[in-house]
C-alpha cells in the first residue's frame, strides 16, 4: 500500500530537518504550480511506498501568503494520507495554534512534539499522555537533528494512514460561534446534495471546515459559494459579527487561544528559575520582540 504523509509545521520548528532524516538522499525539489515557494518530497528511506511531502513553515492555515494557501490547499483538496504536525516542543503554546486548525480539516494527523533535548535542559514536563488524550492522536517525543524517535514516529504516522483516524471534536468554541457554524454547515450539506441524517455529526469534515472558514470571513473560500447560498449564510455572519462586535475572526482567534492555554496549562510543566537553560526558541523571542531589531507584525 501507497500513503503520502505531509509534513505540517511552524518555521524553525525542525521540520526541514525532519524531512531530511526520514527522506536521506531520496527526495527531489521543485516549485508548487505558480509560485517559486519549493515544493520537497522524496520517499521515507525504511519504506519506498512512504512518500513524504514537506509543506512550507507556517503559522496557520489562513489565507495570509502564498506558504498558507500552498499548505492550506495541499491538506484540505489534496488530502493527504497522513498530516505529521511538527512542535517546538520549547514552545508548544505559539505552536498549537496551527494543530487546532489542522484538526478542524479532520486529516489523520500524529503530533511529534520535537527538540526534546531542549525540552528537558529547560527542566519542563511535558504530558504526552494528556496531549494524546484531548486531541485523540498519537503524541511522539522526537528529536529531528538527531533522529531520535523517528522510527516511532512514523510506525504512528503510518498506522494513522491506514486507520484512516480522525481528530477529537474539540469543544473550542462558545455556544453562539457554534452555533453559527453548525448551521452554515447544514446550508452547505443541502446545497451539496448531501443527506440531512446525522447533520450533527458532521459527517462531511471537509464542509464543516468551509463552515468554520467562512464564519471567520474568509474569502477564498466565500467566494466559492453558490448564489443560491449566499443570502442565508450573510443573515448567520451579521448575527455572528453583531455578538463578536463586528470581528467575529478576532473572536474566534481569542476563543482558540483560551483552548490552547487550557490545554499547556494541563500538560506542560514550565521549567523553574533554577533549572532554566535559555532555548534558541526563547532567543528566537528576544529577536522577535526587541524594540529595535522585531519584524513588524
């Protein structure tokens, strides 16, 4: 059997070197069709019918550049058998926010939680387990650099592939953005001929996905919508924009992150004062938000 796992992470986040471990000297560079953004892949050097996909270092799967539209599109119409989502592990509150988007696209996924010889300098404890729990994929501990891990990383990946496991239904939103998104999906499933049974279920991952999109103002994907739709779905967005003050992404973005401070606040315990070893994620910081040398965001 053939699968194509995807790596998806944020930049710095090891991924390149991820990819370069588990593809050696099999793997090919191009460009993505229209863009000059390289396009790497080659085959997992322990089994050839693994092909391996690195997608572009991003943030989120927001349409903000040409990386997030490549990435975007890749794990949503491409669908790949597997996405590996690849965490800084000194920093997994900046990195969750692209793992909860992921897991609203309903991919199979399995969450490496890398440089964990950083992780455990630092003297911090990170609960795999709980992870594991609340996201119902698997959580491996790797170290890219080094290869550590990796083998059990991708006997996940690949059992992932072929179970075809989905994400948990996180509850990440309130009951008003739930709302909303819930009945944009049944607009969307009738508009696409789907059967109205077990709406709630939300047996078309991909539309609920267009429902959370659009909720958020999107509009890439408000674009695509038939005429026939565009009225009600207008009337669920202005109820939504009134209840969030006009900026229902705003709201949605501060709903995800409350989510994800919950979830470190549960899993992860920070390093103290003593044992504290400055990571190149924490230097990577100081850069970031030195007054004089930040990139403006």
């Amino acid at each position: 059997m053939n699968y194509t796992i995807a790596l998806a992470g944020n930049p710095n986040s090891g991924k390149t070197s991820l990819f370069n471990e588990l593809t050696g000297s099999r793997q090919h560079v191009g460009n993505w069709p229209g863009v000059t953004v390289d396009k790497k892949e080659g085959a997992y050097k322990k089994n050839k019918n693994v092909n391996i996909l690195d997608l572009p270092g991003i943030y989120s799967l927001s349409p903000y550049s040409a990386e997030e539209i490549i990435a975007r599109d890749y794990i949503v119409k491409e669908q790949p058998d597997a996405v590996i989502n690849i965490i800084d592990g000194t920093n997994i509150e900046r990195n969750l926010y692209l793992t909860l988007q992921i897991c609203e696209t309903k991919i199979p996924m399995v969450i490496a939680i890398n440089m964990m010889d950083e992780v455990d300098a630092s003297g911090a404890i990170i609960n795999f387990e709980k992870l594991s729990e609340v996201f119902g994929v698997p959580v491996v501990p790797i170290v890219a650099r080094n290869g550590k891990g990796i083998e059990e990383l991708m006997d996940a990946a690949i059992v992932v592939a072929e179970s075809k496991l989905s994400t948990n239904n996180l509850k990440v939103f309130d009951d008003n953005i739930t709302s909303a998104t819930e009945r944009i999906y049944e607009i969307l499933n009738v508009d696409e001929g789907s059967s109205n049974e077990n709406i709630g279920t939300f047996h078309n991952p991909q539309l609920y996905w267009k429902a959370i999109k659009i909720i958020e103002n999107d509009e890439i994907v408000t674009e695509e919508l038939s005429d026939k739709v565009k009225q009600p779905i207008g009337e669920i967005i202005r109820e939504a924009e009134k209840y969030a003050d006009g900026d229902v992404e705003a709201k949605i973005a501060d709903l995800r992150y409350k989510f994800i401070s919950k979830i470190v606040k549960e899993s992860v315990k920070k390093y103290t004062n003593d044992s504290h070893v400055e990571t190149r994620s924490d230097k990577l910081d100081k850069i970031l938000t030195n007054r004089f040398l930040a990139i403006p965001i």
